[in-house]
C-alpha cells in the first residue's frame, strides 16, 4: 500500500519510481490519499509518501530499490 497525498511531488516522484521497479505489478498497487481519512492524515502528517507490505513500513519519503526487492522476494 502507498499513503500519499494530492499534490506532492515526493509522491509523485516515488509512484514514478516504483512503477519503474516493479513494472506490470503497478496495477496492483493501493494508493491511498491520507488527506482522505483524518486517521491517516495524523498518522502519516508529513512523512509521504510512505509504502508498506503487509503493513510494515517499507520506505518512506523515497523509494528504496534494494529493499524493495528484498520484500518483493519474500
């Protein structure tokens, strides 16, 4: 799951990262606007974007490849 905002170009840049990363994989993925739901928007404040897997957090502000692929392999 990626927490994002509308707007930021953080996000924007990471989600361009990540679809390069896990290529067709993208159209799996649930991004999620915190601003959406205010529990979100306190947890996560500024810190987006943010990727989890099974809700750990994987990355956060910029993409991680080598991790990335580390989790993606489990």
């Amino acid at each position: 799951m990626l927490y994002v905002r509308e707007g930021c170009h953080l996000c924007e840049q990471f989600l361009m990262d990540l679809s390069l990363e896990i290529g067709p994989a993208a159209d799996r993925l649930v991004i999620v606007d915190v601003d959406d739901d205010p529990d979100l928007a306190i947890r996560y404040g500024l810190r987006v974007p943010v990727l989890t897997v099974n809700a750990d957090v994987l990355c956060e502000g910029v993409l991680d490849p080598e991790r990335l692929r580390a989790a993606i392999r489990l």
